[in-house]
C-alpha cells in the first residue's frame, strides 16, 4: 500500500502474536497460508498499519492502538464499513478482506484489506515525480475528492454515517472536548472558538468527507499520475464538503506539512510544475458543480483548529506509551503557531 523501504520492524509497545494472528486468519483468508512476516508501517500518527508479507500475497493490517485512547477516536470498525461502501460505488480504495472486532486475538480491534503496489507522496513539492505529472497527480487527487462528496450516502448505504445537521457546530465542540482532555487550553485556543463558533456558515451541504484528505492518503501507480487507492478514513463522516475541500488547500497555505516537509506555500509553483490553489479551486468547483463559498476563512481556520488539536491528542498517546509514529513527541510544538495562524486567518491577517 506505499512505497517500497517505508517498513520497519515493530516497535515494542506495538508488537503484535503473529503465531495468534496466523492461526486466527487462516481460515478467512486461504491466500495468507504458510508463514508470514509483520512489519510496520512509519508513517501515519493514527491507527498503527502493517504489512503482512507472505510467499502467496501481501495484505496491509490496521488496528485500534492498543491501551487507552481518546474517547471517540480509532473507530477502525468505521473505518472498514465506510471502505467498503465506498468500494461499491467505484470510488478507489483498498479492498477491506476481513475485519475482527474481538479485541483479545492481537490485543485491540482490526481490519486487513488488500496492499495496494504503487506510490505514497510524503513531499508536497513531489520532487520523486516526474515533472509532467506534478500537476496531474494533485488533479486527480481533486477530482476524486469532486467524485466522493458526489457520493449518494443514502443509495451507498451510509446515510446513518453521521448526523447531517449542524456540522460545524458539533465538530467544534468535539475538538475542543478532545483539545481538554490532554490538558488545559493552549494560548489563543479559547478566542479561536469563540470566533469559529460566531461565525459558523450558513446552509452546510452534506456529503460523506474523508477528513484528512491530503497528498500522503493517496496512492498512485508507479508509472503515472493514476490514482489507484485513498486509504486513511479514521476521520470520515457525514458533513459539509467544504471541510475536506480546505483541508486539502491547506498545503499552498501551511509552510510545513505534518511530517516537517516544505509544502507548496510560497514555492515557485509554475517552475516546479504544480498547480495553483485556485487551479485546485477552479478544477473542484468544475466537477462538482457545487457553489463556492465567498471565502474560505472560516473554513481555514476551523481545520488550522482542528489539526492543533489532534497533534495534542497525538503527543498525548506518546506520553502514555501508543503512539503509532516515533516522531509525535515532537509535534507538540507545532500546536502554538497553528492555532496563531487560524487566528491571523480569522481576522483576516493572512488571506485564505
């Protein structure tokens, strides 16, 4: 499901009974016979994945962490019903083989779906594709976010996937609770709310939204800017499209991606062969037909706030020992200058 040499061995605290495992799968998947090795996944600060590398065939598992978590987070059975829904629809994702909610076989719930062979983008800049595929890659990456919020979730059998009123409102109100449960508020946290909750848009559409939508989500052949798979749904609900449509934007705003990499924002994009954010802009609205907000303000600083406070939740599972990526402890300090920028974004200090 990502490029070759992105695996290492299993972290301790993550460590997982292949004997258990093996002899637990067996019988739902015949393809996984024999032996097989388990490495991990390095990126991602979520739900740990691994690689299951047999003779016959290579599956990705993913799991709850094991030991507490936020309440709320890690539904990695919702994770699997959206995948699966989703798949009958055409839309491209990883098929989910089998999903196991009994938390004694490796020590947290889990699913398995198929590995998909091609390539994970970690840089913005896609500095590892080929010029003429630069822009292509990041289009095919909006069309198909036009094409998932074009999802009926009724006929897809996810019209229960979430509430469909008040959106905004409940997300803001769930970060927050999630933002607290670590600690106290951070600086410039509480006024950020304070304005987000008065100026919540009016009429939200709703759709089905990924909710971290982003370059590393998506795979892609070797050869091309094709796009094969859209992995990572531990986010996704039902909720205004805008959401994901901004997050998305938010590589040509943010100087430094989750990972510490330079993003598109103040890159000379023509020179490099990637698109504008108003090429996104334009290229979504196109295929959706959907009405563009006058601003993108709100929606901005509602996901700046969103992404501080899932770094704090990420730092900590550090602290307590489940964090699924080595590099969280240091992701804390990113929480200050992103709730400033929301807020720079918010008074309009900085242009959305």
């Amino acid at each position: 499901m990502t490029v070759e040499g992105s695996t290492q061995a299993v972290p301790e605290r993550l460590k997982i009974d292949v004997a258990a495992l093996r002899r637990y799968l067996e019988p739902f998947l015949p393809d996984l016979s024999g032996e097989f090795e388990i490495s991990k996944f390095t990126g991602g600060q979520s739900n740990p994945t691994y690689l299951i590398d047999s003779t016959e065939r290579r599956f990705v598992l993913r799991r709850k962490p094991p030991g507490k978590v936020l309440s709320s987070a890690h539904a990695v059975d919702r994770e699997a019903r959206v995948m699966r829904a989703i798949a009958d629809t055409g839309f491209p994702v990883p098929e989910v083989v089998h999903e196991c909610l009994d938390a004694s076989i490796i020590g947290s719930p889990f699913y398995v779906m198929t590995y998909l062979d091609g390539r994970i983008f970690w840089d913005p800049l896609l500095a590892a594709a080929q010029p003429a595929d630069r822009t292509p890659i990041y289009f095919a990456l909006t069309d198909a976010l036009a094409d998932l919020h074009a999802i009926d979730v009724d006929t897809a059998g996810l019209g229960d996937f979430g509430p469909r009123t008040h959106y905004y409102q409940r997300q803001i109100q769930r970060w927050s609770r999630q933002m607290t449960a670590v600690g106290d508020l951070p600086a410039g946290a509480t006024r950020l709310v304070d304005w987000l909750t008065s100026h919540l848009p009016d009429g939200e559409e709703v759709a089905l939204v990924h909710g971290d939508y982003r370059l590393d989500n998506a795979v892609f052949t070797h050869h091309d800017a094709a796009l094969i798979g859209v992995i990572d749904w531990e986010l996704a609900t039902l909720g205004d499209p805008m959401a994901d449509l901004s997050y998305f934007l938010l590589n040509w705003m943010v100087p430094v991606n989750h990972i510490g990499l330079p993003t598109l924002a103040g890159a000379d994009l023509a020179d490099l062969c990637l698109p504008s954010a108003e090429a996104v802009i334009d290229r979504y609205f196109t295929r959706s037909r959907r009405r563009r907000p006058h601003s993108f303000a709100f929606h901005h600083a509602y996901n700046l706030f969103r992404v501080a406070a899932i770094l704090r939740g990420i730092t900590a599972r550090h602290r307590i020992g489940n964090a699924s990526n080595d590099g969280a402890a240091e992701l804390d300090q990113l929480v200050g200058p992103i709730l400033e920028l929301a807020i720079d974004v918010a008074t309009s200090r900085v242009r959305p």
